[in-house]
C-alpha cells in the first residue's frame, strides 16, 4: 500500500456542532455524522459491521495512542 492518509481528530461538544450532516455541497461532499460509544465502535470491529480499513485505522490509533488511551492510563494511575 502506498496510499498515505491523514486524519484529524478533535475534541467537540454539542455546541460545536452547526448542522445535522457535514462537507460542503459545493464540494459534492455529503458528511453523515454517526456518534457511537467507542466500545461499541470496537465491538463493531469485531463482528464485521466495521470493515473499512481507514475507520478501524483511526479507531486503532484512538484506542493505542488518542483519547482512549489517556483515559484508561489516567484512570490506571488513580
């Protein structure tokens, strides 16, 4: 593989959010917006509900060294 991919990750609140969808029509970009438990995006994985490569990508790097990863550490130390 010698596609190169960049994502972006960002913390948000609902306040945050300015519609229900995403992307610019403009642009042809048509954004679906789907909010999961992060448990429940694995467990997604795992049972073949997930199956593109770059979503269990980022899901893999949330889980080693994002967000996930702080909260489990910080929750391990006390």
């Amino acid at each position: 593989m010698t596609e190169r991919l960049h994502f972006f990750a960002a913390a948000y609140s609902p306040a945050s959010r300015t519609g229900d969808g995403g992307g610019g029509a403009e642009e042809g970009e048509d954004i679906e917006v789907l909010e999961l438990d992060f448990a429940e995006a694995l467990a997604m994985i795992r049972d073949g509900r997930i199956m593109d490569g770059k979503t269990v990508m980022l899901l893999q790097w949330a889980a080693l060294d994002g967000p996930s990863a702080r909260l489990r550490s910080q929750q391990a130390c006390g």
